[in-house]
C-alpha cells in the first residue's frame, strides 16, 4: 500500500461512508459466526481501526501487515500484537488457535491468494472461520485496482475455487455494496471508451454530509439484505469460509 494511502485511510476512518460501512458489517458478521471470547487476527491491518472495534467486543486480537508504518500506528494506538509480516508465509501463530481470521480486502492483493488462504487455515481452531471481502466483477478492473496493486477482482466463482484449492469450504458468500454500483460502472466504463489513465495516487471521491448520510443509510438497509437473503449483485464481494 502506498503510505499516502494509508494516511488516507485514517482520515477517513470514522466518518466516510464506504469504511463506516464495511466496519458495521464485518464486525456484524464476526459477532454472528463466531462470537467472542476468542482470538481474532486480522491481515493486513491498515489504520488498526478494524482491531479496535474487535478488542472492544472482548476479542483477544492479533494484526499482521506488510507495512512498517500501518503496524507502527497500531502499536501508537495501544495494540500491542501487530507485527511487520509478509502474508504469503507462514503465519507466528500458534496452530488452531484463532476463532476468526479477518482478511478484507487483502486477498486481491496476493500472487498466489490460495496459499494465503492455507496461511489462515493453519491458525484456525476447528469451529473457527475466514471472513473475506475482496472487489467484484473483473470487467472493472481499472486503474484503481492498479494503482492499489491489486492482481484481479473476482466473481463468485473465483473465491469458491480459491478455497476449494486451499482446502476450505464456502459456507456463504454474497455481493455487497450494490448501491453504487451502477455509479462505478458510468464511472471505468467512461475511462475505459476514453482511454484515460491517471497516474495520481488512488483517492477515496469525497463526498457531501448529506450524501455520506445517504450512502450509510443504504448500507444499512442492504446489512439487513445480506443476513436475510444476500445480494444478487454489488461492487464487493463478502463471505466465510470454514475448515
């Protein structure tokens, strides 16, 4: 990640729309599947804020990143079991030990996503689990995927096929985010037809309060979709795996 990104992400962390989001319904599916006590870890921490809320719902928690500076801001923000760590390799954690493991939006970041998986899975207690969020729909790969060096987005067959590959199994995945999706599509489809590339840092479009509060109310609405029926389409993708 590119450190501005980063310091982006911790401006935004507690107010923009698309990171109060993801938090709520993470955090609603970690309490759900697996709730606490126990130990969660997550990869790739980011801001740490993710970590914050799961040690505030009595999780015992564990970050690794391959960031200096993200597992440095965590330590400042008083956790203390975040480490520098390259994902792809074996993880320094006791074997069946975690009753969750947390990797949102980091699995399109990975050369080799499966063996990453099997990372995780080695950390898990039997009746523990993986909670994933990665991008959707390949035909949206575009310069924001690049510039954050993701390697692909993925469709539902993809991620049920890196977990078979892995040695898990798919207990549900579904869509999320739907509600800007169609924005997304005018928005790569135009600098697709038009050639455009941009080679500034990737930036989160700033919203208006109004518009931020409209984003989070339909966030909401679509939580509730998610945990009754899923969502048959969205920018995201959100899922559990199990041993």
């Amino acid at each position: 990640m590119d450190p501005g990104h980063l310091t982006e992400l911790i401006d935004l962390e507690e107010n923009y729309w698309w990171h109060v989001a993801k938090r709520k319904l993470v955090t609603e599916i970690l309490t759900t599947e697996f709730p606490p006590p126990g130990l969660v870890i997550e990869g790739g921490i980011g801001s740490a804020r993710n970590l914050l809320e799961f040690r505030r719902l009595g999780y015992e928690v564990t970050g690794f990143d391959l960031m200096q500076e993200a597992v440095e801001h965590g330590r400042s923000r008083g956790l203390e079991n975040v480490f520098v760590h390259e994902l792809s390799q074996p993880w320094p954690v006791a074997p069946a030990s975690a009753k969750a493991v947390l990797l949102l939006d980091v699995m399109e970041h990975m050369e080799d996503p499966v063996q990453l998986l099997k990372n995780a899975a080695e950390t898990l207690a039997e009746d523990g689990g993986i909670i994933i969020t990665v991008p959707a729909y390949p035909m949206l790969y575009s310069d924001w995927d690049r510039k954050l060096g993701h390697f692909c987005r993925y469709t539902k067959s993809k991620f049920r096929q890196n977990a078979e590959q892995a040695g898990l199994k798919v207990k549900w995945v579904t869509h999320w985010n739907s509600f800007s999706l169609p924005a997304a599509i005018a928005i790569r489809g135009k600098d697709k037809l038009l050639k455009r590339t941009d080679d500034s840092p990737p930036r989160f479009t700033r919203v208006s309060r109004f518009t931020n509060a409209c984003l989070m109310s339909c966030a909401q609405i679509e939580r509730k979709l998610i945990h009754a029926t899923g969502v048959p389409f969205g920018l995201s993708l959100v899922g559990v795996l199990t041993k």
